[in-house]
C-alpha cells in the first residue's frame, strides 16, 4: 500500500496540544499515508517523551499510516527549515503541513484531495475552522488585491465521490493544516526559511497565486486550531522565536515562570 500524501508535522508545542494533535490524525485519517514527526528541540519534557515512545513502537500506529519516521533537530531551527526538511523525505503527490495544535475531524484527508480533483488550478487548500478556534478566521470580512474581492465562495460538485466540495477562496490561506501538490512545492522552492514563526504559509499561497493557481478553504473539512486559546501556553508564542535564535530550555523554563508569576 503506498501512501497518497506525505504528512509533516513539526513538533515543539506543550505535550497535551501534540498528543491531541497526533491522536486526531491517528484516529481520523481516512486514506493511506506516511507521517514524519520533525521534533524540533522542544522545551517539554513530556513532548520529548511522548516523541520518544512513538519512536520506539511503544505506541502503535494505524494500518493506514504506511511509513513512520522521526528526524530530531539539534536545535530548533523554526517552522519553515524544519518543513522543508521532512518534506524532502517520502514520493507521494500530495504534501501536508500539519501544525502541533490541531485537531482534525474524522474523514478529513478525502474531501481534501477530491478538491484537486474537482478545482481547476487549485494550488493549496486548507481546513476551515471551528468556532472555538484561534488563528484567522476564514469567514471574518473580505480582502482585496486590486483584481478580486475576497472572500468568494464556490461549490464544486464531484459526481464520482457523490459529494461537493464547498470553497472559500482568498488571497492567502493558513497553513495550519495546508495540502498542495508536491510538484508544486519543489516549483516554489519550499517554504521561505527566513520566517522562523508565522508568514510562510502566506508567503507559499502568495507564491501559487503568482504562477496562476488558487489556494482556498476547504468548508467541509472544520478543524480546531488551538493555538492562542484559553488552553495555551501564554509564554509559548512569543518564546518559541526566541528559542529558536539561541535560547535554552533552562532559559525557557525560568522565563515562563516569571511570566506566569
């Protein structure tokens, strides 16, 4: 069984926000697929751990997650780097950038590979998102980059899959959970390793939209994206790009005590 997407997550996040993150894409991926954990030197004891026991077999995986692997950054060398490095690894068509913070809904993967299918020039696509979720929200207003109004929003009926696929569609999507082609990623050259956190995604869709293609929200699919809620770390967000220019984890754990103090 060979897979159809190659999924990357880059792991550094406090351990409840990777768990959930890894057990929802256990449990609710409905294709084959391989899955390649990027741990990017992450401050928690407990994430490393739980990097460790999936590592070593100790938790097991779904039948459907044909390939496994684990590439451990001596540093955290921020999101983008780390990307293009588990993206380098695997031969499926598709690629995902899934974050450490999500958790996806049972089914998620087909819905968004039919929309490649069934869109003409679709360059990426993302989940939408629920309610209780952080991150932009896909249905706050509209933009505009002097040729079209965003949002628009499309419905592509799939007779073959007997489902339709409803879009809506802007000048940059989130990458929380982002699919695009392989073909495509390569054409770009990879997320732009200058950001370490935040403005990669946008850079790649800005990029897709530049050489005729469209990047969009995938409305059937609702993931909840936890980053920046009640239950995040309120030291996490502004750490991690200090800890990706140098910092300790000895650093990491005093500074978030006194910020919590």
């Amino acid at each position: 069984m060979n897979p159809l997407i190659d999924i990357v997550t880059v792991v550094f996040n406090k351990p409840d926000f990777v768990k959930a993150t890894i057990e929802s894409l256990f449990k609710g991926t409905d294709l084959p697929y391989s899955f390649t954990i990027i741990h990017n030197a992450s401050p928690y004891i407990e994430t490393r751990e739980y990097v460790r026991q999936l590592e070593e077999g100790i938790i097991n995986l779904p039948d459907n997650c044909v390939s496994f692997n684990v590439i451990h950054n001596p540093s955290n060398l921020g999101v983008s780097a780390a990307y293009n490095i588990g993206f380098k690894r695997g031969s499926a068509n598709f690629i995902c950038k899934l974050d450490d913070d999500v958790i996806l809904p049972d089914g998620w993967l087909s819905p968004m590979l039919i929309a490649f299918e069934t869109i003409p020039n679709l360059g990426a696509c993302s989940t939408y998102l629920t309610e209780d979720s952080s991150g932009i929200k896909p249905n706050l207003g509209s933009r505009s980059d002097g040729h079209a109004d965003y949002p628009l929003s499309f419905n592509y009926p799939n007779s073959r899959h007997n489902i339709t696929i409803e879009t809506e569609e802007y000048h940059t999507v989130g990458g929380w959970c982002l699919v695009t082609r392989r073909d495509l990623f390569n054409r770009a050259g990879g997320f732009d390793e200058r950001q370490l956190y935040g403005l990669a995604d946008g850079l790649y869709s800005q990029c897709m939209r530049y050489i005729g293609y469209k990047v969009c929200y995938i409305k059937n699919v609702e993931a909840r994206h936890l980053a920046r809620t009640s239950e995040s770390d309120s030291a996490y967000d502004s750490w991690k790009t200090e800890y990706a220019t140098g910092g300790t984890r000895e650093d990491f754990s005093l500074w978030k005590e006194k910020v919590k103090g």
